[in-house]
C-alpha cells in the first residue's frame, strides 16, 4: 500500500471534503481519500503502479468539474490583495439600507429591531442556504448527488423530491411544536427577551464567520452519516425522514430560528417560521439536487459570503440592540 499526499485547491467547506472524498473514494485503483480542509491536502491510499503525478491528474480530472484540483505543490493565493472584504461592506450596508427602508414603507415587515417576522426567517433562510447550511445540508444534497448520477438505474430526481418536501413539511412541524412547547411551559417576557439575545448573538457570530473571522470553526458530520444517505436513494419513506431530520443538523442559523419559533408561544406563529426559514433554502439546496452548478466554486462567491456576512452581523447587532430595549436595559435607538 502507498500513500500519497497532495495539496488541494477549490475548496470552500465541508461540503467540499465530502464531494472530493465521495467522487475519489469510488475510483478502483483508490482504497481511501481523506481530505484535511485546515491544510488544505488530501491524503490517498493506493495500491497503484502509476506514478504520483499521473495519479494527481487522473484524480484531478474527476473532480476538476466542481472547481477543485490536486497538486503536488501548494498554490500560494496572496490574501493581502484580496480586495473582497472592502467591496463587500458597502454591499451589505445597501442592503440593510434597502431592509430598513422597506420596514419604513411599510410594504414589508421584516421584523427588524423587534419581533422576528416570516419575511425576516425567509431572508435568514437564504443567506443560511448559501453557508452553514450549504455546509451542512448540502453536504447531504451532494452525496446523494454522486450516487445518483453514477446509477443508471431509478429516478434521479424522486430521492431529492422526497427529501425537499420532508425538510418543508418537517421544518414547518417541528416549528410549530417548538410554539406549543413554549406555549405549555409559559416563557414569560423576560426570558423570551433573553433568548432572543441570545439567538442575535449566534447571528452575530455567524456573519463574522461569513465575513472571515471564526474561519477555522467549521463543522462537519460524520461519514457514516452521508454513506447511510446515499444508500437510501432508492426508498420512499428514507429521503423524506432524512430530510425532515435536517432539522436536529449543527447549523447555527437553523438553531437560532428554533429559539424564534420556542418564543413565538403558538403553534401556526412556529410553523409560519420554520416553514419559511426552510423555503428560504430550497431554492440552493435544490439547485445542488437538479443541476452541476455549485455557487460556492463561482468567482462570486468570496464576494456574496462576505456582503451576507455584513447582513447577517447587522441584522443581529440591531436584534440585540431590540432585545435590550425591549427589556428596558437601553432605549430604542431607532423607531423602527
């Protein structure tokens, strides 16, 4: 047996160690592929005759398609000259302009500064389908993508039918339970107040992590867990259990609205919620199901991740601002 390590280029998140280790673990001549996203390599174990470099281009062939590539010298990006950052605050800040402005007018109420709205988990769902959850869920999504473009056999889209419409209807559930659970055990003002603070400080630290910082607090699943998923392709009740049991997934935004939909104190107030948080999602998770495209390799994305980063902070800041106004710690900044 020999083992090779390779530095490798492209990659985003977890989901890309999953994609890679997926697609090389299925070549013949590869007995195990183990990607390190901190190092940026991948470890391979062969028992090939071919040499290392024509190895790194037929292993670089398959997964080059999804923006990645294997070398067996580090490619030095300089991140001094990354301008990113500096375009993306302006970016974000017009949008939260635009957030406020609408909040004005009246014509939509985002629930900024106060309670969490429809609109507002909808917006959060968007900007979550394009980071943790795309690093998470979608890391489910593309496992079940590389087994069901390799199986001649079956539908290939009834598995991620089935999966989308059990996260809808199960996140929409399992919100509206969440109300009537905060509903029987009567929270009172005080401690909604102070899990909403809480729930704007996640927000808070997961735009920073967008924008750049807490880049190395990544989350990933366990192997097992996508190797199961992929098994069940060919199943009815699997896809849709599997995806309504997205719900318990580590994804810090999915988390924050389950304290929304805890205080929310009413059934329907929990499902609208969850339900649009999940809607917010749908449309990247489904774009991972039906398509090659994969945003998170686009040249955009640095930019996009970042701009919703600033979203993400500032919509919190003033979340928790509202929170301590609410119970009296600050007056209203602003009257929104």
């Amino acid at each position: 047996m020999k083992t090779y390590i390779y530095h490798v280029s492209g990659t985003h998140c977890p989901s890309c160690k999953i994609l890679i280790e997926d697609v090389l673990n299925e070549q013949d001549f590869i007995e195990k592929a183990v990607v390190d996203l901190k190092k940026e390599t991948i470890e391979i174990e062969t028992e090939s005759e071919k040499h290392r470099d024509e190895i790194a281009e037929i292993l670089t062939s398959k997964i080059k398609p999804n923006g990645y590539t294997l070398s067996l010298e580090k490619i030095i990006i300089d991140k001094k000259s990354d301008n990113t950052l500096w375009i993306a605050i302006p970016f974000g800040l017009v949008l939260l302009m635009l957030f406020f402005l609408l909040q004005k007018s009246g014509i939509l109420n985002l629930g900024i500064g106060g309670e969490t709205t429809p609109t507002t988990s909808f917006i959060i769902g968007i900007i979550a389908s394009l980071s943790s959850c795309l690093a998470i869920v979608g890391g489910l999504v593309l496992s079940l993508s590389a087994k069901v473009a390799q199986d001649e056999k079956g539908s290939k889209k009834k598995p991620f039918i089935l999966f989308h419409a059990g996260r809808l209807l199960g996140f929409a559930i399992l919100g509206g339970l969440l109300g009537l659970v905060g509903e029987a055990i009567g929270i009172n003002f005080t401690l909604t107040a102070i899990l909403g603070l809480i729930a704007s400080v996640v927000m808070i630290i997961l735009g920073l992590n967008l924008v750049g910082i807490f880049e190395k607090n990544k989350i990933t699943l366990p192997s097992n867990i996508f190797k199961f998923f992929r098994k069940a392709e060919n199943t009815t009740l699997a896809p849709v259990l599997i995806g309504l049991g997205t719900f318990f997934l580590p994804c810090g935004f999915t988390q924050s609205m389950q304290i929304v939909a805890l205080t929310s104190g009413s059934f329907l107030s929990g499902f609208m919620i969850m339900f649009s948080f999940a809607l917010g999602t749908l449309p990247v998770l489904a774009l991972l199901s039906f398509s090659s495209i994969s945003f998170a390799q686009s040249k955009h994305a640095p930019l996009f991740f970042k701009s919703a980063g600033v979203v993400v902070v500032g919509l919190g800041i003033f979340a928790f601002l509202g929170g301590l106004a609410g119970i009296g710690i600050i007056n209203p900044l602003f009257n929104l």
